[in-house]
C-alpha cells in the first residue's frame, strides 16, 4: 500500500509541475495593449449586407454631390477626372473606340457588382487611399450615387441613395455574376452562414 501511495505522489507531482508550465505559457502579456471598449468594437463593427443592404447607416447623398466630392477629395487624382485616365483602375464603362485601353476591362467596381451595397461599402472601407474610413456616410452615399450615375446604372443624378433605396437599385450585373463552385449570388457567404 506505500508503495501504491508513493507512485501516486509521483503522478501527482508530476501532474502539478505540468500544469504549472502550462499556467506560465499563457500568462505572459508584457505589459501591452488592452481589452478594446464596447464603443472601439461600435465603432469597427462597420459590416454590410451585400443583398439586403442591412447594417448600412443613417445618411444620404446624390449623384450631383458626389461629382463634387469626387474632385474636392481627391479620387480624380488617383482615378481620372472622368473616372479613367488615372493610376488607378478606371470607375467607368470602356470606351469601345479605344481597344487598346489597358484598364478596358478592369475591376469596373460600379458596374461589376453584382449588388449596389458592395459599392457603398468598398468606397466606405478603402478610400481615399491613405485615409480609408475617413468619408462620412453622406459622402460614401454621394459618391456611390455619382459612380452609379457615371455608369448610367441610375439615370437621375439628383436620385437621393440612402439606407432605403441602395439596396432596391438593381445593379446590371446582379444576374451575370461569376460563379464560383462555393458561392452563387443570393447564397449565404459561407455554407451554414447565419444570415
């Protein structure tokens, strides 16, 4: 019976070593960072349903305000006053009398997407290069509503977009998307997705 008692002091020594290894590999912080605060998640929880349109914020803009913006902030530097011409990929449908044009075909974001919120939330995401998420929800509104327009997707350039109406465009590519073996439009993103 000692020797059962010894053997399991042994174990137990063993076991308690262990676990205070374990212990000491995930309790070193060194001092930095912090848990964010609820309004720091508020402020990244900035998610987009690319259908539906849900999540999008109060705001709103035209294609006529957005014209202005898109000179006042800077995109006709990087995409062309005429949204093409520039260093960066072209915002509008090819001219078919230039075939030669290297971006004639390119990631033609307005007219490529398969749903009008994905604008609205790639504008609102990724620009102005340098100052991503610096726009206000009127401005990504407005320049939306002005790319759109640039593309004849709307026809009126003072058509007011906001939370309402962006999702009800229908966009026209929306039946001719790619598809891909794991995705087809209207699908949720991922299987078992929870919307």
């Amino acid at each position: 019976m000692g020797a059962c008692t010894m053997q399991s002091l042994k174990i137990l020594a063993v076991l308690i070593s262990l676990l205070g290894f374990a212990a000491q590999a995930q309790s070193p912080t060194y001092g930095v960072g912090r848990a964010p605060t609820p309004a720091e998640i508020a402020a990244w929880d900035i998610a987009i349903a690319p259908v539906t349109g849900d999540e999008l914020p109060a705001g709103s803009g035209n294609a006529d305000q957005g014209s202005e913006l898109f000179m006042s902030k800077g995109c006709a530097g990087c995409h062309g006053t005429d949204g093409h011409g520039g260093m960066a990929p072209r915002l509008v449908k090819p001219d078919m009398a230039v075939p030669d044009d290297p971006w004639r075909w390119g990631r033609i974001l307005p007219i490529r997407a398969p749903y009008a919120p994905v604008i609205w939330d790639f504008i609102n995401r990724g620009m102005p290069l340098g100052q991503e998420g610096s726009l206000t929800a009127d401005e990504v509104y407005s320049l939306t509503a002005f790319l759109l327009w640039l593309n004849g997707v709307i026809d009126d350039d003072q058509m007011v977009l906001n939370a309402e109406t962006l999702p009800q465009i229908q966009m026209p590519n929306r039946d001719n998307w790619a598809e891909l073996p794991e995705w087809l439009p209207n699908q949720p993103r991922l299987p078992e997705y929870p919307y």
